[in-house]
C-alpha cells in the first residue's frame, strides 16, 4: 500500500505540477495521493483519468497534513534534495510497512525532516517532484510499474510507429 | 552528448512544467536543452541554476524545431506515450551517435512521429513529460547521472536528517 502526501499545493501556481504529480502516483503503482489544498477540479482531472485508463487510484484534496503525518501508522519517506541518497536510503525501508511519502512544493515546513522516517535525495541537484516522484516509485517498485496493468476502456498499445489504441466497451 | 529539444511551450501555461523539464534535462546528464519558443525569463531562471549548482549546461530558447529535426546528426528519440516498450527501444539506441530527446507539450505534430529514429513510451498510461525525461535518463545513462559531479558553489550534502549544504568561495 503506497500513499503521496502533496504538501504546498497552491490552486493557481501548481495545477499543471500537481497534476503531473498525481498522474505519476498513478501511473508508478502508489494506491492513492492525498493534498492539502481543498481543488475540486483536480480531483475531477484524476477520476476521469482513473475512468478511461483503469486502475484503482484514489484522490483526496483538502487534508489536513500534520494530523495525516501525525497519524500515519506505518513508515514515512519525504523526498528532498537534503536527503541521503537514494540507493543507501531505499534499502533501509520497511517494505512491509504501508509507506507514505511527502512531496513538498518549493519550501517544506521544518518538523516534516523531523516526522519522516527517511528523508530521501533523488539526486542532490535542484530538479523537479515530479521527477523524484519517478525515480523513488521505480527503485521502490523495482520497476514493476512498468508492467502494471490497469484494464482499462481505453488501452495503448505499444509500437516504434503510429498511434495504436484499443478502446474497449464494458 | 545528449541533447532535449521541448516543442509546443507556451511561456504562460508551461512555464513551470518546462522549467521543471529543463532542469530534469540538467540533473540527469543531458548537455544542453532547445525549446522552440522564445522565453528570456525560463533561460535566465536556468542560467542562474547553472551558476550556483555547477555543470556546463546549454539553454536556448526561440529555435525553430523543424529545422532542427530535419539538420540533426544522429539520432532522434521521441518520448511518447504512445511508443514502443522502454525496455525494448533502450536497447535499440545507437550509443555512439549524438542523440536528440523529443519531450511535446500536449499533442505533437504527426510528422515528430516519422521523422523520429525511435518512438519510445515509457509505460503507456498518461503521466508527464518531466517524468518520462526523468526516466528516460536514468536508463539511458545506466543510472550514472546520480553520481554526476557539478562542482558548483553550492553543494549539498546528502543527509537523513537537517540541511547540509557547503557554499565554495570560487
């Protein structure tokens, strides 16, 4: 059972992030992403992708961080270019713990080093967490994700040329 | 020498998400980034990255991508939803030749398609184009951008808890 945690989300300036954000946890195995802000459109965004393409993602806006932090039962990993790299941290994590991993929007408040069990750096150069989102779920999922099948009404089918998709009725 | 070319920036809506796109192109190995609208405010933000963080990384802005695609020598590799398996196109990479990185915003043109030596998904649900770069990379480069040393004026150092970060007086 995998959880993203978004924390900073401002409607405005981090639609198209967040969305990038929630599409990855999708799409890289986790089961659900829950974000502060309350955004109504954003949930909106999500499910219709979940209702075409498949699978079981869940969406939650409007969450109050620091109980869900506080209540967690199970392990917390934040991704921050401060943490310690990623190979020597992946190895350290509970995989029978449910996880859930923080991914903040440009400055994250203090106590969350504090709360996480492992602060994890996906490279320890400025980019994106969108990107660190990608590399974390693809080490922690040992690529599996990769081959994850979703069923659903519409299904791309992989080719060198062209655009190849199969839409199912149901 | 790897290079990313972005098609389809529009300054307003995109600027986060291609800022995030360059900076990805950076951490994780490629040597200059192409975007075919002109954007002074984008070139300055990842100059001013450049900097502080080190590397020898290239931006221009304003290119015309069709010339560019048409001139290239090398390969062409276009990520796409829509492409052949990650796994199975990696391989098929020619590793001596200069490659070049086709990242769209939303729809591509058909053309992108042709001209493309290889059309490569990675996964084929709808994610993002910073994680797909992201991802791209990493394979590509066997991982090794994760040790890439920028010997820039602000280092970080990983760790698991707090922020270590050294500034070299140059």
């Amino acid at each position: 059972m995998i959880t993203v945690l978004r924390i900073g989300h401002r409607i405005h300036r981090d639609k198209r992030i967040t969305t990038h954000v929630a599409l990855v946890a999708r799409a890289f195995g986790a089961d659900q992403i829950l974000i502060d802000t309350l955004d109504k459109k954003l949930e909106e965004s999500i499910i219709r992708t979940c209702k075409y393409f498949g699978g079981n993602f869940k969406i939650k806006t409007g969450i109050n961080p620091k109980k869900t932090l506080k209540e967690w039962k199970g392990k917390i990993a934040h991704l921050t270019m401060y943490g310690e790299k990623l190979e020597k941290s992946i190895k350290k994590i509970d995989e029978k713990s449910k996880l859930l991993i923080v991914i903040g929007a440009e400055k994250v408040p203090a106590y969350i080093y504090d709360i996480a069990d492992y602060n994890v750096s996906i490279g320890n150069q400025p980019h994106s967490e969108v990107a660190a989102l990608a590399i974390f779920l693809d080490r922690y999922t040992d690529a599996k994700w990769l081959n994850k099948k979703f069923n659903g009404k519409i299904q791309i089918q992989p080719s060198n040329k062209g655009k190849n998709v199969l839409t199912i009725e149901k």
